[in-house]
C-alpha cells in the first residue's frame, strides 16, 4: 500500500485507490443522519492569552534551532519528524519542551562519547516525551536506526556548541514556572462553565493536552484552586490512583 498510494503523485493513481475504496468506505456527512441521531450542538469559545516576554524568547530561539540548515541532535532521517514533535510541544507548554532538550542534550552526549546503550535511552526518552511519537513516525516513514560512526574534531567541536545551545533553551524553559496558556486556562473553564449551566449542563470538563509534562503541569495548578480533589488523571501510564477507582467501578 505504501509504496503505491503513501504518496499519490498522479490522478490516475488517486482515482484507482478511490475505486478500490468504494466498496468498503462509505462517507456520511453529520446532516444525512439528523433524523437518526440527536447531536448535542457544538457552541466554540475562544479564550485568548498573550505569552510572557520570557516565552516569547524561547519559542524563538527554538523555532530559529529548529531552522538551522544542519542539526547533530536532529539527523536528516528524522529531521521532519522531530520538527514536528518539537514544535508541537513547544506549543503546548515550556515544560514539555524543557523535557525534549534535555533528551537531545543526553543525545549528543552518548554520541561524542560512543555510547550506544545511553543514546538508545535517549532515544526512547524523546519518543516518550510526545505519546503520539511512533504513529507520526510511521506515517512520515522516517523512523531509522543511527549508525555509529567517528567524529571528526570539526564534527566534535560543532556538537559541543549545540549541546551549549541546547542547555541554554533548556535552562530558559525550566526556569519558567507558570505558562500564559496555563493561567488562561483557569478563565476559559469558568467561561465555560457558565455557559453550560446557563443551557443546563454540569460543571464538567475534559482537558486535552500534547503532553503528560503539560498534564502535570496542569494537574498541579488546578490543584491549587476550588477544583482541588475534583480530577482525574487520564494517560498511557494510568497510574492516577483516582482513575484505577474509575476503572474498578466500571
């Protein structure tokens, strides 16, 4: 299948796979089945935030990393893939992106020093750091193993400086201890919940996040406000003592 249709060049191809398709996938839009199903109506709220400064800065500083024309962190192999996954989380909180450089730190150091159990801990660290890592690598047909190879005292040399780079982004991140995004969330939820009560719906919520570190992060401030000991944790972990109760009750 991939290598006939993963990138469709002609429309000769594309009508093929559309008639193979037709048998066996049907589309249905949401207004053919009003009659059969009752859609609650869908009312979207936009909440604005404006970054700090010091978001700002980092966000820029990543972006103009994530630039450079050659990458020891970032190799050609996966370079789209891990552009993706760091702008991603770059966007969703400087917690999870504080994570991410660090991994690429532990990286590079594994590489200058040719270990190759500490670069595969490196490796697994940053697949962690975004969940949806391994079905983007999948689809972007990046994902490849990373031969080991010498380094050449120039190569060293521009290693070292973006391990510096990369420390810097990083200590810049963690040094950030609320995110605008975050703040903004506490009045996107009250909104929110005005709205529903005034359509008389419950005080419920479900945050989505690109990020367990975002969660965290989350969970923590949200703790710390009237929603206290009125969440549940959900990810690929569930270690949340409070969603194993969930999942016993069901």
């Amino acid at each position: 299948f991939r290598s006939q249709y993963a990138h469709l060049s002609d429309d000769e191809a594309y009508t093929e796979l559309r008639k193979r398709l037709k048998p066996i996938c049907q589309r249905t839009l949401r207004r053919q089945v009003l009659e059969y199903i009752r859609y609650t109506n869908r009312i979207p709220i936009t909440q604005e935030f404006t970054p700090t400064p010091a978001e700002n800065i980092l966000y820029d500083e990543v972006s103009e990393y994530l630039r450079r024309e050659s990458l020891a962190a970032l190799p050609a192999s996966q370079r789209t893939l891990m552009t993706l996954v760091m702008r991603k989380l770059l966007a969703s909180s400087t917690f999870a992106i504080a994570g991410t450089l660090d991994s690429l730190i532990r990286k590079l150091q594994a590489i200058m020093k040719d270990n190759a159990d500490e670069l595969a801990k490196a490796q697994a660290a940053i697949s962690e750091d975004y969940e949806m890592f391994d079905e983007l690598s999948e689809e972007l047909e990046e994902e490849s193993s990373e031969k080991s190879q010498s380094l050449t005292s120039a190569q060293t040399e521009a290693i070292k400086n973006e391990i510096a780079d990369l420390e810097r982004f990083r200590d810049r991140a963690t040094s950030i201890t609320q995110n605008a995004k975050g703040l903004k969330l506490l009045t996107a939820l009250e909104t929110g919940f005005r709205k529903a009560t005034e359509l008389g719906g419950r005080r419920k919520a479900i945050i989505f996040t690109e990020s367990r570190r975002t969660q965290n992060y989350l969970l923590d401030l949200l703790a710390g406000t009237e929603y206290a000991g009125k969440i549940v944790l959900f990810n690929g972990s569930n270690n949340d003592p409070k969603s194993k109760e969930i999942y016993k009750a069901w």
